[in-house]
C-alpha cells in the first residue's frame, strides 16, 4: 500500500548476508515490484522508502521477510 502522497520515487532494498543492496527504483505511486530470475524457495528480507527531491527521504519501512517462488509459464 502506497502510504505516500508526494514521493518521487520508492528504493526497494534487500538484506544480502547482513548488508543492505538496493534492488530497486521505482517510480511515484508503484505498489508492487516483481523481481525475476531468483533461487526458488529462498527466503529474502526487505525493506522500502519514499524519495522525495530537494527534502530529506522518509525513514525505511519495516522489513518483510519473502519466500521466492517460480513464475508461472
């Protein structure tokens, strides 16, 4: 859910072994990220912020932890 009403952008990071890599940009208003070619059956943990020009970034989300799946064909 996009809690926001003036970001420009979301940076979508993960936790990669205790460092935070940033996956993702994504534009204003974005309410879902598909990310591809994963390990099945691996457990991820994210977080998210808003990005706001010229103004200070909101702090990140709370971490969500994900398991990967296969896309269907």
């Amino acid at each position: 859910m996009d809690n926001s009403n003036n970001e420009d952008n979301f940076i979508i990071d993960y936790n990669n072994n205790g460092t935070w890599v940033t996956v993702a940009t994504t534009p204003s208003n974005s309410i879902t990220y598909t990310l591809i070619a994963l390990p099945e059956l691996y457990e991820y943990t994210y977080r998210v912020k808003a990005i706001k020009a010229g103004i200070s970034d909101s702090g990140y989300s709370n971490t969500v932890n994900v398991v990967s799946t296969a896309l269907e064909a």
